[in-house]
C-alpha cells in the first residue's frame, strides 16, 4: 500500500532520535516528515509554521461564527430605554 507524503523532505526514526536538530534543519524551516520502516509515522513542524496554522484555524472557526449570527433575526434595543 503506498501512502501520500506531504512533504519534501523525509527522515527516519533513526534519524530523529540520532540527532533530533538536524533531522527538524534538514527542512530548512518548513515540515519534514518522519518515516517508521517506510511509513509516515507524523510530521515535524517548526514552531512558526505550526503557530500560522493554528491562527488560520482559529480565524476560520470566527468566520464561521460571523456567518451563523449573519443570518440569525437581529434584535433592535432603544438605547433610550436603557
């Protein structure tokens, strides 16, 4: 069964646990993939990057928000009555 690699760069278990900072530089800043016997067993993400993504997730859950309360009834208040 062939798996889909999303990444340029690989390295093996071995690799890793041999030298861990150079197995993450060998991507130059962006992920790397790390194989067990062949397999993509996770993904190595820099610090950046993985900080970038968790803001593109986090706007993207306030545009949905923003969308639901588009079409939600508006509620119309007399700020002189308050």
């Amino acid at each position: 069964m062939t798996n889909q690699i999303y990444s340029e760069v690989t390295a093996s278990i071995s690799e890793l646990k041999k030298n861990p900072m150079a197995a993450v530089g060998s991507g130059e800043g962006f992920p790397i993939v790390v194989l067990n016997r062949n397999k993509p067993a996770f993904y190595c993400v820099p610090a950046e990057i993985y900080e970038a993504m968790l803001d593109r997730l986090d706007d993207q859950e306030m545009v949905a928000i923003v969308k639901e309360r588009l079409v939600e009834p508006s509620i119309r208040v007399d700020l002189n009555e308050l």
